[in-house]
C-alpha cells in the first residue's frame, strides 16, 4: 500500500470542496497518452460527483519518454501565477495532440495571460522548483507511471475508468 506524500497542502492546485468526503490526487505528464485518455473521464467524475470530491492535479513529467512534458508542466505552474492553472491544465489535455514547445505561448494567450509575465514565469526557478517538488512527491509517494491516483492518500490500483466504476459503486 503506497501513501500520498506529502499529504495534500496549500502548494496543490485543487478544484471542488475542501471539505469533500473524497480527495483524489493525480500524478499526470501532460504528453502522456494515457493521462490524455483519463483527462475526459476525470472531467466526468468531477461533473457526476461534484462537491463530494476533491480534485487535485500533481506534475510528474516523464521526461525521458516525453520531451515537452517538462514544459507542458512549467507552462501550467507559470499559468497558475495568474491564476489560470486549471485553465491551462485543460487547454494542454485538449490540445495534446499538438503539443510541442511553440504551443504554450499560443495558449497563454488563449486563456488570456500576460504573455510577458507568464514567459518570464515559464523559465523561473520558482517554477521549475514546483515541478520537481512535485514530481519528488510522486516518487516518495510510489508512483510508477502515469496517470496514478490517490483516493484519501491511498494509491488507487488502476485507471480512470476504475476509478469512476469504484465511486459510482461507493455512491449506491
């Protein structure tokens, strides 16, 4: 049994409420295929289960296997400087079959960012700092692929689609 570590915090970007009865944590790589495939049903645990869950998203870009992972992450940790993470988080899954280095900039102004700022943000050392702080958490946490969730800092062993199938059957 792999727990969260660290357990969630102020740091994580977090979507629903905090007083949710569930909190599910996911170690995504924004150019992963798989995390591309998990980013619809995710959207619909969220829309099925509302208030009774809370979402957060964790970087661990496999940078290795995927080139732009490292940046996708960064553009979206410089897009939540402007409050924005959860914007860019979507506009990266959804455009993923795109994804390479000429398009973080195309969607910063897509969600409407300060270019400027966000393409300072983009190469900070605050940013890169977050990044690896999250991906060293995956680590500790156990985390061997992505996407990898917790469920209430426990690793869910399986996909999105088990993962639905286990709050639904949770839910009767």
């Amino acid at each position: 049994m792999s727990n969260l570590k660290p357990d969630v915090n102020s740091k994580d970007h977090s979507q629903g409420a905090d007083n949710a009865a569930i909190t599910i944590v996911e170690f995504g790589d924004y150019q992963c295929p798989y995390c591309g495939d998990a980013y619809p049903i995710v959207k619909e645990i969220e829309d099925t289960f509302g208030d009774q869950i809370k979402f957060i998203f964790r970087n661990f870009p496999l940078q290795e296997a995927h080139q732009f992972a490292f940046s996708a992450a960064a553009a979206a940790e410089a897009a939540a400087l402007q409050n924005k993470f959860w914007e860019m988080h979507d506009a990266l899954y959804e455009n993923q079959y795109r994804l390479d280095e000429s398009l973080f900039a195309e969607l910063a102004e897509t969600i409407g960012l300060d270019i400027e700022k966000f393409q300072q943000d983009f190469t900070s050392s605050e940013v890169k700092e977050k990044v690896d702080n999250d991906f060293e958490s995956g680590v500790r946490s156990g985390v061997n692929g992505t996407p990898s969730f917790y469920v209430n800092g426990t690793k869910f062993d399986g996909g999105a689609t088990d993962l639905y199938q286990m709050l639904k059957e949770s839910a009767e």
